[in-house]
C-alpha cells in the first residue's frame, strides 16, 4: 500500500471494488444517499482509508472512527461496525476484525462504543491513532511495526466492509444518519427561524423520508441532496451555509414560492467557501466531484446554461 500525506497526517487508502450502480430511484432521500455515497467512496463497498487523522475511515459513507478536532469524541464508524456486526456476525472477516480489537484490548459494545476490556473505559483519539495508524498523531511511520501494524488494520476494515452481508446494512445507516439529523437539528445559526427543525424549515407539511419527484422541484432537490452530502463530512459547517440560505430565501414550510432561488444561493454558499476543500475552484475538490457524480441524475439544465444552479464555475 502506498503512503499518503494529507496536512499533518498519514496513512493508506484501499479502494472499494463493488459498486453500488446507477441511481433510479424516485426518492429525494435515496438520492441523497446516492450522491454522499459517490463523493465519499465513488460508490465502491469497502473503500478504506487512514491519512486523515480519523485512526480509520470506513464504510460506503466514510465513517470515522475519532474525530480529528475532538480527540475524546468517538467516531460514528463504531456505530456502524455494531450494525454490520448484527448482520456479519458469523463471517470469517468479522471474526478477524474482532480477534484484532480484543488483541489490542478492546470490545465493541452493544451499544456501538469501543471500549477497553477490564475497565470499560472509552477508548478515545490518542489511543485509537496509535494502534490504527501506527502513531498517536495520526502520522503512519514510513516503514517499521507501525506501518505494518496500520495496513493491517486498513485490510481488516477492507475486507469486512467488502462483504456483501454488509452492504444494505451500510446503505441504511447512511439513510439513518440524514432522516435523524432532518428530524432533529434545528437551524441553530438562523437568525429568522432558529427553532424550526431542517425538516420544519425546509420541506413542510411532506416528510423527507417519503417526497419523490411528485413532491419536490428538481432544483431543491438537487440543492438538499447537496446539502447532505456536504454535512456527512462536515456537519456544523453544512447546517450554517443552510441557515444562511433560509435567512436569505427561506419561509417556513419552504420554500415553494423561492424554490430555484433558494437552490441556488444554498449551493453557491456551500462551494464558495475557503472551508475544507468544498470551494468550486479547487479541482478535483468537493464541489467538482458533487457536480461530475450529480450530472449522471439530475437534469443538464440545472448545470449549464442560464437557469444553472450548479455551474461548474460559481459567481463570487
């Protein structure tokens, strides 16, 4: 495996090599998921990587086991791996993923938690980078224990999430995680309606879990679609860019009168922005690789020409 720097980290990458295909479905939040899915792991079951500081990312959407800024807060991947567990239980590969954490001290427990064997204390960022990568700074060695030690890992995580048992059981928690942060986070940064709820705010009277193409404009669809998919890797910086849009665009229930108007300027705000790499100028960045993947759904018309919400150059 080859060593890949990223800031002030390293690790290895193994790509996915099921695809998950084309989306047809009618649903506003199956295409939801779609998009995430292909900007995190190009839709390929069993894409791992380490070179982000995250100890190890794994799982169709990209779940982190430690949380690089908050080295005390466990990641989402460990709720994820009690899932696929449930589904996994009797394969070899789960077995070996298992045999590994309890080597290194560790179980997973019932409730989707690492903890250590003994103590049932959590097992928190330091910790967790220095077996997973090799290194309590997330900084895989060149060569040496560590190095092989961290591959090792990344092959662990690889082959269980390779196995198709897995695969609906990593779908739907990516499915979960938005229809729960839809249902409950509200939109804490605006300054209009800081207590609706995305749900409340964005789509109204209509769940989110049941709107199809009947329910919702091509424009707010693909606008939202974005939306979550940015909120998978960054969800604070996600929701602000959205209450900025309701603030400027919004009325509760939406958006039905403002819908295009809406689309774009959430859009605009959410690849126009020097945050991570989702600015539309960075090639190869978030932004560009959202459109590539949303091109092959959604209408042309709402990338190029006049009424394109999604250009491949932003104004601004």
């Amino acid at each position: 495996m080859r060593r890949i720097k990223f800031k002030d980290f390293a690790g290895v990458r193994i790509g996915g090599k099921q695809s998950i295909g084309e989306c047809d479905s009618p649903y506003h939040l199956d295409r939801a998921e779609w998009i995430t899915a292909m900007v995190e792991s190009s839709g390929k079951f069993g894409t791992v990587i380490s070179y982000d500081g995250t100890g190890i990312t794994a799982g169709l959407h990209q779940c982190v086991a430690v949380l690089p800024r908050h080295l005390n807060t466990q990641g989402p991947l460990w709720k994820l791996l009690n899932r696929v567990r449930a589904v996994a239980n009797e394969t070899c590969e789960w077995q070996m993923l298992r045999d590994a954490l309890a080597a290194e001290g560790w179980a997973l427990g019932r409730d989707g938690v690492l903890r250590a064997i003994g103590t049932g204390k959590l097992v928190l960022g330091e910790t967790m980078r220095s077996a997973l990568t090799g290194s309590a700074d997330g900084n895989m060695p060149s060569t040496g224990p560590g190095r092989k030690q961290a591959e090792e890992w990344a092959r662990l995580f690889h082959e269980l999430f390779m196995h198709p048992s897995t695969y609906k059981t990593q779908r739907n928690h990516g499915l979960e995680h938005f229809m729960k942060r839809n249902d409950r986070v509200k939109l804490r940064w605006s300054k209009s309606a800081p207590d609706l709820t995305i749900q409340e705010a964005v789509y109204g009277a209509d769940h989110f879990s049941t709107m199809t193409d009947d329910d919702i404009t091509p424009e707010l669809d693909l606008a939202m679609s974005v939306f979550w998919s940015n909120t998978v890797n960054a969800p604070g910086a996600a929701l602000k860019r959205l209450c900025m849009a309701y603030d400027k665009h919004g009325s509760k229930g939406v958006i039905a009168l403002e819908g295009a108007v809406f689309a774009r300027y959430l859009i605009t705000k959410l690849g126009n922005t020097t945050f991570g790499r989702w600015d539309d100028d960075i090639p190869g960045g978030r932004y560009q690789r959202t459109r590539k993947w949303a091109m092959k759904v959604w209408p042309k018309h709402l990338f190029t020409g006049p009424n394109a919400i999604m250009p491949k150059d932003l104004p601004g």
